[in-house]
C-alpha cells in the first residue's frame, strides 16, 4: 500500500501540540519509528490526541490508526508512553482489512507537555526556514522513558551521545527520518532513538507569471513546494491568478531575486517574457548557489547567453554550468501544462535523488521555445 496523501504540515502538528498545552491540555503523540515493505506511513509520520478524544495528523489510517488510538487514549489515562510493533502481514490484519504487508513500529507519548520547549523551537524554526532535528530517545523500561530534544543545524557537532553527530547531519542533509538502535542493548529492547529532520518545505521561486509561470505554480503547489512568483507586471502578478498560498510579488525581477534567499531549499525557475529578462534574471542569481537554478529557453538562446556570460566576466564556466538550460526533463512536452509538468519533474528529481547545487548536474532536458 502506498504512503497515504499528507496531513497536516510537520509545522502545524508541532503548533498543536504547543497550543494544546498551553490551553492546559495533556496531548499524546503517536509517532512513527520505523516502517518495513509496504505501510500506509513512512517513519516520521505523526498524529496528535488530546484527551477529549480530536485528532490531528495520522499514522496510517485503518486498523493501525483505530489501535494507535486505543493506545493513545489509554496513556493519555495512564500517562505511560508505550511502543508497540504492528505486523501487516499478519492472516490477522489481513481479515481486518490491512492488506499492506509491511511492519511498522510506533511510540505513543503521552508526555508532550514535558517536552512543550522542543516542539515550540522546531515549529518556530519551519516558520523561519530554520532547520535543525528533533531527536526522540526512547528507553525501556519499566517504566518506559521518553526524551525528546531540539537541535539547531549549528548545534549537531557538539552531539556526542549516540548516535553520534555524524549520523545525527546524515538524516538532515538527506532530509530522512532514521531510527538507531543502541547495539550494546538491542537484543534486551534497551535504548533507540529517532532522528527526524526539519526542514522546512521546498520553496519554489518562479521569476515570471505568464503562462508557463502560472502553470508552474499550479502543479509545484500539488507536489509540496512553497510558491512565489514574481512579475514586474500588475497585470499579470496578480494573487488571484495562483493558487491560494502562493505568494506573488510585484516589482523589479533581478531586485526581487536579489532580496530573496537562495539557500539549499530553494529552487529558481527563469520563465519570464523574454531573453533579456532572462538574462538579467539569471545574472542577480547565477553567483549564488540554490538547491536548483533552471532557466527557459531554446538551445540556441541558451548557447548565446552561456557565450555572453563568459565573454563579459559575468559567470564562470562552473557557474554557468549548474544552470539548468533547457529547462526541464525530456518527456516530449509540447503544450505549456506538459511544459510545467517537465519542469517539476525535474524539480521532484533534484530534490528526491541528492542533486543539489555545486555537484554535477542532472541531464539537462530539452524544453525549448523559440
């Protein structure tokens, strides 16, 4: 069985969790730690209770979802975390309909409000484009013991506790949630801890909001990219013409790319109404180094702008280079939603398969318009 679509933003289920303490509740957490073969949910995936019995997030729907809620209404009573394995292969889910054939493995914390802090700084890091890591520690008992903390990006080299720092920035650079097993303990149940990245959402900065721009926006936003586009035309930079959540912005393009942040989650599409756009586009970001930079255009623009850049000192052949030019993936998209759709694969494909700037570009495509 497929991973079930997304629920709530990591950002939105750390904000509930705080908010429900802070409004005197006592929330349990179900979280996922592992998840073998086929699951309805992939570690990290997490769902929050409070004693009334709502429920935000999900672990996985069904029989999983209906036991990880008994569960978390009793330690919600008990106040006793709890861990329980689930075999989906088992003749026994099969008949109550779990069908998946995988196992997964979830922790139910029902205390959260001990560790309010840590899900308040990781909440107000994905609203700042932070990243860090939340780590669960988890130690059996009885009682069972939960530990969870917070830590910054800058802050994980000075994690020397297991499972040491340097699998500790392994999940954050791979932005994978992984779950360790202390080996001394494992055969006894001891100690395991969960890293689980945050980082915020991928965002997209489409420069130019005509009709590819548009399309663009529309399917990045399907695909779990944050969106802004940006026009110098009223016109055309227009909130209703994008959909709802993605940011517009109207004003100079090279000014407004400038002021914009281009770190290793951001991703730059050069779309505008013409070459000499393009160009001043590409120039105010081709020194800096985003995740992906990719630009429009046919082969012959794209080798007459790589000679110009290099002739006038405007960018190096290395710089030049981690461009994207043609755009976007060969799929034989000939109409602007297929044109969008190479794009964003492309995208999914950088962003997915490890290709960031700075390292050896992907095949280039062969999206070309005059």
């Amino acid at each position: 069985m497929d991973p079930s679509p997304s629920g709530p933003r990591p950002i939105e289920l750390y904000r509930q969790i705080v908010d429900c303490i802070d409004g005197g509740g006592r929330p349990a957490v179900a979280l996922v730690l592992a998840g073998e073969g086929s699951t309805p949910q992939r570690a990290g995936a997490r769902a929050v209770l409070d004693a009334t019995g709502r429920l935000w997030g999900t672990v996985g729907g069904g029989v999983v979802e209906a036991e990880a809620l008994r569960m978390a209404a009793e330690a919600c009573r008990s106040q006793r975390p709890a861990v329980c394995d689930f075999d989906l292969s088992h003749a026994d889910a099969a008949a109550a309909g779990a069908i998946c054939g995988g196992n997964m493995r979830i922790l139910v914390d029902p205390t959260a409000a001990a560790h309010r802090e840590c899900f308040a700084r990781a909440a107000d890091a994905l609203d700042h484009r932070r990243r860090g890591v939340l780590v669960t520690t988890i130690r059996a008992g009885p009682p069972l013991e939960v530990q969870v903390e917070w830590l910054a990006e800058d802050a994980i080299p000075g994690a020397g506790a297991f499972p040491g720092s340097d699998r500790v920035r392994s999940c954050l650079q791979h932005d994978r949630p992984q779950r360790f097993v202390a080996e001394a303990e494992a055969s006894a149940g001891g100690t395991e801890v969960f890293v689980e990245p945050v980082t915020a959402r991928p965002l997209l900065l489409i420069a130019g909001a005509g009709h590819v721009g548009r399309a663009l926006a529309v399917q990045a936003v399907q695909v779990g990219f944050d969106v802004t586009v940006i026009d110098d035309r009223p016109e055309f930079a227009a909130p209703a013409l994008f959909p709802p959540g993605a940011t517009v912005l109207c004003g100079p393009v090279p000014e407004q790319l400038a002021a914009c942040p281009l770190d290793r989650d951001t991703y730059v599409v050069l779309v505008t109404r013409g070459h000499r756009q393009d160009a001043e586009a590409l120039a105010a970001c081709i020194h800096r180094r985003p995740a992906y930079l990719g630009m429009i255009g046919s082969r012959r623009k794209v080798a007459l702008l790589r000679k110009s850049f290099l002739e006038s000192g405007i960018a190096t052949e290395e710089e030049f280079d981690r461009v994207f030019a043609p755009v976007g993936l060969e799929i034989g998209a000939a109409t602007v939603p297929e044109i969008a759709v190479s794009i964003v694969a492309q995208l999914i494909a950088v962003r997915r398969c490890g290709r960031f700037a700075g390292e050896t570009p992907a095949p280039q495509g062969k999206v070309e318009l005059p």
